[in-house]
C-alpha cells in the first residue's frame, strides 16, 4: 500500500504538546510490585548477596501469588524481633521456596522466517569471513525467546511485560527485549530476512506505548520509570526500507507520535544560549527515582549510602544512577561533575559524582532531530500536512539548537552541554558524532569543507592508528564501562553511519549540501512572511525530489564498479545522483540503512577509507573474540586447542586487546549478543568485498587482558 494512499483515519493522534514543556506535568508510570520493585523483602535480598547480580532475583517469578508470599515474609520478620537480621541461609530457603529460577517464564522461540543463506552473504568476499558471518546469522534461534506463563501459577507473579509475539534478546543475563538494543540488532535481523520477526517486535513496541505512553528501558515493570534513547522511529524505518511495508504506518504512526509527545512532556528543559541570550528547547535524560533500581539495588545502595549526602542529595544521586541507565551509557566519564583523583579501584566513589540530569546529550539531540524529520516525512506523504508542519518546526527549532548549544568551533566538534557551567563538556566521546549521522553542518563545514571536514574526524584517526580494536566510547580509563578502553557495538553503528553520511553528501555529490538547506530563524525569510501554503509546498517539493532519489544510484554499488566516480560523468548524466546529498540534508532524513555508498577513486577526505577502517577494526575484535572462545569454520578455521567453547560474541570489547571482551561495570561481560551480531552483519553488509579474516588473533581471556597499546596490523582486501 503506498503511502499516499493511507487513510487520514490513521493520523488521529489527539492533541500534541505544542505546551511550553515546563508547564506539563511528569507522566511515567511507576512499578507498584512490593516484591519486586520496593519494600523490605526486597531490600533485604539484593543487600545479602544471595546473587551475585542483583538482576536475578527481580527476573524470578514467584511460586505462588503476591499476597502468599508477602503473608510469608511476615512471618520471617516475626520470627527475627527487635531488628534481629535475617541470617543468609534463611533468607536463602525463603527465596528458594518461594521464587522459580529467573526466567523460567522465558523459553526457546520460534523463528519461522528463518533463512539459512541471506543474500548479503554473497558478497563477502573473505571464504572464512563468510563462514564467520553464517554462523552469526545461525545464532539467530538461539535468541529468540517467547513468553509462557504456563510454567508458573496463574496468579503467580513475573516481572516480564509480557509480548504477544516470539522476540529476540541481546543474551546472557538480557532474557528480555530492550529497546535501544533492538535498532542495532534489527540491522541484522532484516539483513538475514527476518522480516516478520522485525514486524511483531514492532508490533509489541507498539503495544508498549498503547499501554504505558512509552517504551521502557526493557519489557520488565521494574523499568517503568525510565525509557531509553528513542529509536522506534528509527527502527520502523529501517523496517520499511528493507520490507517496502509501509502498512506498519497505518497504526504505527500515531503511536510514534505518542511517543514523541510522552518525550515532549517529560525530558525538555529551557537552555539560553549563554552567547546569544536566545533560549532554546532541547531534551535531556532526567528519571524521577529515589530508591535503588531494583535490577541494579546492591551497587546502587552502596553507592549512595555511604556517600554522606543529606536525604535530598541521596534521593537525587539515586536520580541520576537512574538516569545515566535511561541514556543507555552507563556509565562514563561524560557524565560526571568532576574528574580529578578519580579512584579506579572504587567504582561508588567515581559514580557519586554524576550529574546526568546537568548535560544537553549530542547523541539524544541529534536522534530526536531525525525522528522529527522522518516523522514529517511520514505525515506528508500521507496528506497531515499540519502535523507534518509541526514536525518540521520542531526539527528546525531543534536544529538551530544544535548548532548554537552544542557546536564547538574552537574544537571543530559538537560536545554535550553542561547545564551548571553553562559550557561544553571537557570530555570527548564518540557520540559527538551523531549530528553527522542526522546531516546537521555547521556553517563553517559547508563553507570551507576542505579545511574543515580533515578535522572534524582527526580524533578517530587518532585513535585507529593507536589503537588495534574497535573505537573506545571516550578516551579516559576511569574503570566504568562506558569508558576506555571499551568499544561498543551500537556507537560503532553510529559513527560509521556518521562518516558514511559526510562521505555521501560531500564526496559522491556533485552539489554539495548548501546553506540554504541550513539557515537559521536569522538568516532565512520568517515565518510571518511565508504563507501556510507556501511552506507546505516548499517541504512537498524536497520530499518528493527525495522519494525520487531514494533508490538512486549513488546509493547503489555493485562489485563491477567499485571505482565510480562521479565526478567524472557529464552534468547532467545523474542528475538525482548530484543532488541527493543536498536535498537529503535539507528534510534532515537520514541515509537508508539497506545501502552501500560506492568507492569512487577521488575521495580527498578518506572518508570511504575511514569508515572501512572502523569497521576492519571492530570485525578484528569480534572475530577474533569469537575464534579465540572456540569459533571455528568448516574446512578452513580450525578450533583452537584446549578450547571447548564454539565461539562467543561479547556485547562490548576491549579496544587494546584483539578479541577481548570488555570489562567494568555492575556485571560479568556478556556473551549473545544482539547488537554485536547486528552491527557485524551490517558493516559486513557495507564493506564485505573488502574485509578479510584477521591474521594472528592473539589467545586473550574472554574478560579482557592488559591495556595493550602496540599498533597490530589490519588486513583487508
């Protein structure tokens, strides 16, 4: 069904908040469970350390319904008077007589659209590389889970929000669907063909905000009260371009409305410019919280606890432990107040002082950005042409915003925004990136893009001569997960698409993207002087160029012409070609996730070079990681010796160890996994014809080894 031939029936969204944000109230929804969310029963069995992560007691259900167990713990505490505690193996019986094991709910899924030879595997070229690639693709049924309720009673009580469909889930201690997680994975979900797996999980995304407003962090109660960065609008994107599924809209678009509306309310905060004077509405991660999270309640407490803070300060230290779990990096340096005399070995010391809730986030920005354009997009190729108005008034306002918040002109880079200072961040982060990915130039990069795009990425050069794995999320070690020298597979994602970006429109675009594309409110006729009519057929003219162009053939490549160049063709050979980079920025949509950008022979920025090299990088690490735990291929990769393992994929690396996993954090690193394999897939997908099985992997422990900083050598085709 085309878009255009959508019902107006669909758009019914009630009223969007247009409201100034400080007025509207804070809407989430809370975890009501006594067992599982707060109370003493809780309390005590996260504090004894029965578990040692805290994730598995919330994740098993009860034997029998809520008010038997409780009735239970009565009696255990009356049994203990005078505030006697409750002796370990006590409370270890009670627990055993009373709870299933965690996920006992949680069973092996089925996974119908399962193919065992997707296309992409065609064009990796490497034999050994494409057997490494089929045996990610086969680890498919092993992650895919489903709800079954009849393992417990029927008024026993279980943590899941339970879906409707069968789903896949990162791995390991993840026996849920999560929600940022879920875009990467689905990148190689929809590259190996699981088309209706992607649909009902999007379905059940759906579910989610029809019921609670939102998505949760996970689909567990106990995280109701924090989402997670907002990719549904990203991931039904993504859907449509691989699927051409456009029906997914016709409920599916007045939820992510929803969606966007719950975010409105909920994150955004007035920020005056502290160079223009001009205020600006942006968004931030800011979690109402002040007990523990229940999945996190041992090292939360001791955490805060101990920390000497006043009741306030306590309440909102446990704010912002939450909060830095809603930005899905948690946690890092980038959100710490201060960074001097950080003591590694005690990890609570460095988290008592985080102030998440004082950044402006590039990443969180830039994603809300993109979703308003895309969300434009959508309403007018369906015929809303007033809330696709609104979308783009807020898309621009929000770009404006980008630039005069978060654009660094001295560093040549956008940084987050800390709201007590009133200046950029002192940390870098690979998430400075982001803006690239959703084609928000500063003036200076489309003025002089020779002098400035070299420096825009010399960081990331920087760090893939230094260092052999893939690129660490920043560069302080401060022992907290999100920080060096870990690399995470979903920043990976975003940076190549970042550079990707750049590469397309100021490489392989004949015109370059220009300045009226990014004008400001002070640059550009206002508003006032522009009728309704004329600025709706100004935003119909750019899209439908853009659907035009969509399927153009700078976003084709085939491995008979790897040395396009366009810049060799006569003016008016391709023209869509020509113009789509300054066309696409100009609605703000991104590049199409099932595409490859072609390698043309004059790239004066290294681009295309660059981004391969990111993704060499990163397949060195988790191939290599995968090989060293036992991976092996058929006639070609034998299994090392001493090694019963069949190969594992780590959901985070070390940058300086070839195939080590990641280390720090609340626990064990963790073998699957979703996003690992998604990205995999994907940069495979865009660089297969080139990559080759990395040489001499060293045998490093799964848990990561030393901080390595020799240079190893990349090999690639």
């Amino acid at each position: 069904m085309r878009l255009s031939l959508l019902s107006l029936a669909l758009l019914a969204t009630g009223a969007l908040a247009k409201d100034d944000p400080s007025t509207l109230p804070k809407v989430w929804p809370r975890c009501d469970s006594p067992i599982y969310c707060y109370g003493d029963l809780l309390k005590a069995v996260q504090l004894s350390e029965i578990f040692p992560d805290s994730k598995t007691f919330v994740d098993m259900p009860t034997k029998v319904p809520r008010d038997k167990v409780l009735e239970a713990w009565s009696k255990l505490q009356a049994a203990h008077p005078g505030g006697d505690a409750i002796s370990k193996a006590d409370l270890k019986t009670f627990v055993n007589d009373h709870f299933h094991p965690a996920g006992t709910e949680v069973v092996p899924g089925e996974l119908p659209d399962f193919v065992q030879e997707p296309t992409f595997l065609n064009d990796i070229k490497d034999p050994i590389m494409r057997g490494f690639a089929q045996h990610l693709n086969a680890f498919w049924p092993n992650l895919t889970k489903r709800v079954d309720l009849s393992t417990i009673c029927s008024d026993c009580e279980t943590t899941l929000i339970v879906p409707k469909h069968d789903f896949i889930v990162p791995g390991g201690r993840f026996r849920e669907f999560y929600y940022w997680d879920t875009y990467f994975t689905f990148q190689g979900m929809l590259l190996s063909g699981l088309y209706n797996t992607s649909r009902n999980m999007l379905e059940d995304f759906f579910e989610q905000v029809r019921t609670l407003g939102f998505i949760p962090n996970g689909a567990r109660v106990y995280y109701k009260n924090r989402s997670q960065p907002p990719f549904l609008v990203q991931m039904v994107k993504s859907y449509i371009e691989f699927t051409k599924d456009e029906s997914i809209l016709k409920d599916g678009l007045a939820l992510m409305d929803r969606e966007w509306n719950f975010f409105h309310a909920n994150t955004t905060i007035k920020v005056k410019d502290p160079k223009s004077s001009k205020t600006y509405i942006v968004n931030r991660y800011d979690v109402i919280n002040d007990q523990p999270r229940p999945e996190g309640y041992y090292p939360d407490y001791h955490t805060v606890e101990p920390s000497g803070l006043s009741p306030k300060g306590k309440a909102q230290l446990y704010a912002e432990l939450a909060s830095g779990a809603e930005s899905g990096l948690d946690y890092t340096a980038r959100w710490l107040n201060q960074r001097d005399h950080l003591n590694k070995s005690d990890p609570a010391s460095i988290l008592r002082s985080l102030a998440v809730e004082s950044y402006i986030p590039v990443d969180l920005n830039a994603l809300l950005y993109m979703n308003e354009r895309q969300l434009a997009e959508w309403h007018s190729a369906s015929g809303n042409h007033d809330m696709a108005e609104h979308y783009d008034r807020a898309a621009d306002a929000r770009h404006e915003a980008i630039l005069a918040l978060l654009w660094n002109a001295d560093l040549a880079e956008f940084r987050d925004f800390n709201l007590t200072s009133r200046a950029h961040s002192e940390v870098w982060c690979v998430t400075n990136y982001w803006p690239f990915w959703a084609r928000i130039y500063p003036e200076q990069v489309l003025d002089k893009p020779k002098e400035w795009i070299p420096r825009l990425f010399k960081p990331i050069r920087h760090l893939l001569d230094r260092y052999p794995g893939a690129i660490p999320t920043t560069e302080l070690d401060t022992s907290l997960q999100w920080d060096f020298p870990n690399a995470w597979p979903p920043l990976t994602h975003a940076l190549a698409q970042a550079v990707l970006t750049v590469y397309d429109d100021f490489v392989l675009s004949k015109k370059k993207p220009g300045k009226e594309h990014h004008q400001d409110s002070r640059e550009k006729r206002s508003d006032e002087d522009i009728s309704h009519s004329e600025r709706i057929q100004r935003r119909r003219n750019d899209r439908r160029h853009l659907q035009s162009i969509r399927h153009s053939r700078i976003y084709r490549r085939d491995t008979s012409d790897q040395d396009h160049d366009p810049s060799t063709e006569e003016e008016d050979a391709v023209p869509e070609a020509a113009a789509v980079a300054s066309h696409s920025s100009a609605i703000g949509i991104t590049r199409p996730t099932n595409i490859r950008s072609p390698k043309v022979s004059n790239d004066p920025y290294g681009l295309y070079t660059m981004t391969r090299d990111i993704a060499s990088h990163y397949m060195a690490s988790a191939a290599c990681g995968w090989y060293t735990t036992g991976g092996s291929v058929n006639g070609l990769l034998s299994r090392l010796p001493n090694v019963t393992d069949t190969g594992h994929m780590f959901e985070k690396f070390d940058a300086t160890v070839l195939g080590a996993g990641g280390h720090g954090g609340e626990y064990e690193v963790q073998a699957g996994f979703g996003w690992t394999n998604g990205v995999a897939m994907w940069l495979l997908f865009q660089f297969g014809d080139e990559l080759a099985w990395p040489e001499n992997c060293p045998q490093v422990a799964a848990s990561g080894g030393q901080h390595q900083q020799e240079k190893r050598r990349l090999f690639w085709r």
